[in-house]
C-alpha cells in the first residue's frame, strides 16, 4: 500500500497452493487477533514542514484552483489565518521520498529479509496463512485543524483490527485496519487516518508454474464481504438520486422521510415532485420509528438464499402517516395481526446494507421480548437511536 | 470547472442537491504528476512497462490522488470557504491512464443550526466512475459559514 511509508505495497510474495476453502486453526486466529491494538512499528517525523513549493505542485496536479492554498488575502478573506494546506494532502506530507523507495527496492532485489515491525509480522503471518494478495479498500481521514505552513507533522500507527475470514468477491480475504494518528511540534493530533486493506486468497491462484508473481495492486476490484462465506448478499437496493438519503439514512440508523420544501406533505417511496404542489423542492425529516402494521404477507415460496424464510414483509404506516415496505421480526408464527403496533430496529445484513426490521412495539399482548428469542437469521439488531446522530 | 467564487452559505444548502459534476481525463501527466505530488513513487504510478510486467494494463492513479481529487470536487462546489473536516473513501476499480473519471455528488445530511464556531456541517456523499465501474465512492464532512452567525 502507499499508507504513509512509501514503497512497501508489494510484498512481492509468491501464490501457494491450498484450499482457499480451508479454515484457519484456533492458533492462527490467535496469533492475528495478538496484533490486535498494537502499535505497528516506530512512528517518524515529516521529512520537510508544510510549505508552499509543496502545496503549489499538489494544486497544480489537481487542477484545483482554490485560491486559500496559495493566496494568503484569500485565505482570510475565506475565514482562515491565512495560507492553509489542502486538507488531503495530509498523508503527502509523511510520505518517505524516492530515496527509501529505492533502498527498499534495492533491498528486496537482493532477497533481504522484510521488516521485524508489528506491521511487517502481521503481514508475513497474513501470507502464512495463504492471504498473500492485497488491495486497498478504504481510506477515512479526519481532519482537526486545518494544516498551515510551518507545521511538522509526525506520524504513528497502530493495527486496528483483523477481521475474521470473509467471502469477497476476489476470494476468502481477512481485512486489516491501520490507523494513523497525526500530530503536530506541539504534540497535538491534528488529523487520523483508518487505512484499511483486504488480504486475501485469490479464488484463480495464477502463476502457480511459471514463476510470475501475482503483484498485488490498488484498488483492483471492489471486494464484496458477505455474512457468511458461500452465503449470497442481499439484492442491492438501486441507488438513484432521489432515494439515496433514505439508505443512506438508514445506515446511519435513521429512517428519513421525504418532505416537500415548498407545502410541506411527506411522501415515500421517494420520487421527484410532490404530488400536492408539484415543487421540485425536497428535505428530509426524521422519523419516529413508531407505527403500525398496515398490511403484511408471509412469504414461504420461492425461496431466494439471501433470505430467511417464513419471510414476513409489512406495509408499515408511520405515525408520520407514510408508508413503507419493510421485514418484520419479533412476532411469534400466527401472531402477526393487521394493526399491531411496531417499531424500527436498524439490522446491517452486510458491511454495505443496513434495513429498517419492526419490531413489536408496546408491551406484553404479542411477542413479550424480542431479545429473549434469536433473531429471524442471528444477524446483529440495533434499536433506533433515540436522539439524532451528532458528529 | 472551476471553483464557486464566494463561498456557499450553510442555509442555501439542502438535502439533495447534487454538486456540479467534474470530469477528470486521467491522462499520464495527470496521474504521474499527481503521483509525484504525493511523493509516491511506486512504478505501477508512473512506468507503465513496469506496471504490465506487475501484472496491470497500464500506470494507474494512487490513493492520495484520488483523496486529492475527491476533496476538490467538493471545495469547487462549496467555494474557497468550505472547511472539510471528513473524507471517507471506498476503492473500486483502477484508474488507469487514458480514462476518464467522473465525479458527481450530492448532499446527504445536514445540520439543523450552525455550531459555535459559525459554520453549519453538511454531508456530501460522492462517487467516481471510469469506464470500469466505481473508482470510488465516499463521504465528505465539510463546514460552512452560517449567514447569520458573526464569525466568518
């Protein structure tokens, strides 16, 4: 990867064979899990200050023309002190340089051992383990402050987390979080970073007999993590402009609403114009969750993998009065009734997909308590967050 | 295009508007020069025999590149005022040279009021596509001056 360090993405080794199907022992998953929080190594200074001549041939690569990176008047005039660094400039700022990238180039020429850092050994113990290709899959920055000329950065990491083994759609692949915590000469965080990659066994092991090395690259192909291995996804809902905020929403354990801008009248499912007024003009409002069931099947026939079956499927009537169609969970077989009050859980089927499921609402005359039951598929439920989200 | 002269307003901001699109030639200037920035020199960014023999069909974008260009899309909407606080980022396919990514957005979130500080936070969810499909996807956080609110 180009995280931080320059020159170490390819770890040049080679393919082995072995079932990319087999489980990984109790030890191994030991041994991964012990980086788990660990520090990844000594931590090092930028190599230079923020400073203009570097500023100026980021802005110029990137075509951007914002004038606050060059132009100190405008920078005030925008509301800063003065001259500020593009804010994802930051990693450039600690990267190592074309000298370390040939002396690590150099090194793995001659066959020389990789690093003894934390972060060395987890990747060689990823490798042992047969998860010997990698690609990038997300990259998070934060930013504290904005980054002026003068300040020196330093940089640490530590190894978030090894996921368990996951089905992708490269193939069974463990994901890896680093974490990088920027500071400045004061030895205040000014920005972090989560970096996370996906090693993995690659379903066509390739140049298995010819010698050629399967080089691990970014961003190759989107990985697809599923539930459970050999377990299909669920359908992705089709993203438009119009709906997005509702499962974007949703992930963020909201259930959102559309609303007219101009008269005001909700409206889902989510569409273009107001079927009052005909404006154009839409917000969103939050929704309470509470509601009621309006209508519901249970469908047992024809079974799709993704889901769980008896499915029950709701048109749920919120208290905002709109409707939706939604899984519900939690009622007992039989006691599903037209009117039954229900409440939205937010379940993430998979790391992308998070649904509303109802839920009973109310105490005792139906399903006493949904927790005390397994869930229709034992994925993880989370009850709607009382208060809005808040950064 | 280039950069919203005056900055963006927090309250003529709204749920759903969508940011003007830019389209990015990924050119082999574009991408070396832009590797180089970033002080990475890894081949497959600028040496596109090196990178077939790596098993690519050509040099492709690096990973800060693509931060940079993302966080530009948004600031030429929001004006030189727009102070990013968050870039989230999911990698797709390469951006390999010679292709063209597409960046489009739109806002997905809002505050309700402008904090302390007179700056409003606004969401923009973003994605870029080249001929291969989805180069990226994410989330930018950034903060905007609040009409109402004294500091600016």
């Amino acid at each position: 990867m180009s995280a931080g360090t320059g020159g170490t993405e390819r770890s040049g080794s080679t393919e082995r064979a072995g079932s990319p199907d087999s489980t990984d022992s109790p030890d191994y998953e030991a041994a991964l899990q012990a980086f788990a929080g660990v520090s990844g190594g000594p931590g090092h200074q930028a190599p230079d200050p923020v400073n203009v001549p570097m500023i100026r041939h980021w802005v110029e690569a990137m075509g951007d023309e914002n004038p606050v990176y060059l132009d100190d008047d405008a920078a005030r005039e925008a509301g800063f002190p003065g001259i500020v660094a593009p804010p994802t400039m930051l990693q450039a700022w600690i990267m190592r340089g074309l000298k370390v990238s040939r002396e690590v180039e150099a090194a793995r020429a001659a066959g020389a051992p990789s690093g003894d850092s934390p972060s060395d050994r987890v990747m060689a113990l990823l490798d042992e383990g047969g998860y010997t290709s990698v690609v990038a899959t997300n990259c998070d920055q934060r930013y504290l402050r904005p980054l002026v000329p003068g300040d020196r950065l330093s940089v640490e990491s530590v190894i978030e987390s090894v996921s368990p083994p996951k089905t992708t759609g490269l193939g069974v692949g463990r994901f890896l979080t680093n974490r990088l915590d920027f500071t400045d000469q004061h030895g205040e965080l000014v920005a972090t970073m989560r970096f996370r990659i996906l090693k993995f066994r690659p379903r066509q092991p390739t140049g298995a007999d010819d010698g050629t090395r399967t080089e691990p690259q970014e961003a190759v192909a989107p990985p697809a993590p599923e539930e459970a291995p050999g377990r299909p996804l669920r359908p992705r809902p089709a993203l438009t402009q119009d709906n997005r905020f509702f499962f974007e929403g949703t992930r963020r354990g909201e259930l959102l609403i559309q609303r007219c801008a101009d008269c005001g009248t909700l409206r889902h499912p989510p569409r273009p114009a107001c079927g009052a007024c005909r404006s154009f003009a839409w917000d969103t409002v939050r929704s309470s969750g509470r509601g009621s069931v309006y209508s519901f099947v249970v469908n047992h026939h024809p079974q799709v993998p993704a889901f769980d079956y008896p499915l029950t499927v709701a048109l749920v009537e919120l208290e905002e009065g709109t409707r939706l169609v939604a899984n519900v969970a939690g009622f007992a077989p039989g006691e599903m009734v037209i009117g039954a009050p229900v409440r939205a859980s937010f379940e993430a089927f998979d790391d992308e997909l998070t649904l509303p499921v109802f839920r009973p609402d109310g105490d005792g005359e139906r399903h006493p308590d949904p927790d005390g039951h397994p869930d229709l598929d034992g994925h993880r439920v989370e009850p709607a967050p009382a208060q809005p989200r808040s950064e | 295009m280039s950069i919203r002269p005056s900055t963006l307003a927090f309250e003529d901001v709204r749920v759903g508007d969508q940011l003007p699109e830019l389209v990015v030639p990924l050119t082999r200037t574009t991408i070396i020069a832009t590797a180089i920035a970033s002080r990475d020199y890894q081949d497959v960014h600028h040496d596109p025999v090196l990178a077939r023999e790596r098993g690519s069909k050509d040099i492709f974008m690096n990973i800060l590149s693509t931060n940079g260009l993302v966080g530009r899309f948004v600031t030429d909407w929001s004006g030189p005022g727009g102070v990013l606080t968050e870039v989230r980022i999911r990698l797709g396919v390469p951006n390999y040279a010679d292709d063209t990514m597409t960046l489009t957005g739109s806002v997905s979130a809002r505050d309700g009021a402008a904090g302390e500080d007179g700056r409003g936070e606004v969401e923009v969810t973003v994605r870029g596509t080249n001929s291969l499909g989805d180069h990226v996807t994410g989330t930018v956080v950034l903060r905007l001056p609040s009409k109402t609110a004294a500091p600016r």
